[in-house]
C-alpha cells in the first residue's frame, strides 16, 4: 500500500517498482535466502530515509546423504483425486442472493 499528497486536478503519481539483480546468478543449492525490501520514505522530518524490512527468510539446517523413507512418498489412503482444485469456495445462489438482500435492507434503514 502507498499514498501520496498531489494538487488538486493533478493525476495520482504512483511509485515505480524497481528490481535490482545484483553479481551473477549463484549456482548450485542455497543454504540460506533472505528477502530484503527497501523502502524509500520522503517525510518532512525524515527526508529520503530508507526503511528495510525482512520478507522472508530460509536456512538450510541439515543435510543428509541417506535414503529418505519410502513411506514419504505413499499416496495416504484418505486422498481421493479430483478433477479440478477450486481456488475460491462456490458460494450457493441463495447465500448471495441473502447477501445481496441484508446489503441492500442496511442502506434502507440508513437513508430513512
């Protein structure tokens, strides 16, 4: 999220997101990653301040060359396959359809 103060009648100035790639590709497995964000602040009494923050971080803790367990790889006996993974719930036609009536009943009341 982001705001920004414009005069009046001027159109909104968004920031501009940049990625900066830094050296060359790393090769191989990554033992530890760490997602930094910079934020550029411009306030009156801090200009131009940088904030960071840590988006995510992950370690490597132990590696190991045995064999993993056949049982990891077993399909659990309560899986069943579908054909398709709905991201959003189906919602019934009457749960909008009460939505929809509660939403309107409410600005009803409040311009009465």
């Amino acid at each position: 999220m982001s705001g920004a103060t414009t005069k009046i009648g001027e159109p909104p100035q968004f920031p501009v997101i940049t990625f900066k790639n830094v050296g060359n590709p790393e090769r191989g497995l990554a033992l530890k990653t760490k997602e930094v964000f910079r934020t550029i602040v411009s306030l009156p009494i801090h200009p131009d301040r940088i904030v960071e923050s840590v988006g995510q971080e992950t370690e490597v803790t132990e590696l190991s060359t045995e064999p993993l367990d056949p049982a990891l790889f077993e399909v659990p006996k309560n899986f069943r396959k579908v054909s398709e993974i709905r991201r959003a719930p189906v919602v019934p036609y009457w749960t909008r359809m009460r939505g929809w009536l509660d939403y309107y009943w409410v600005r009803l009341k409040r311009a009465i």
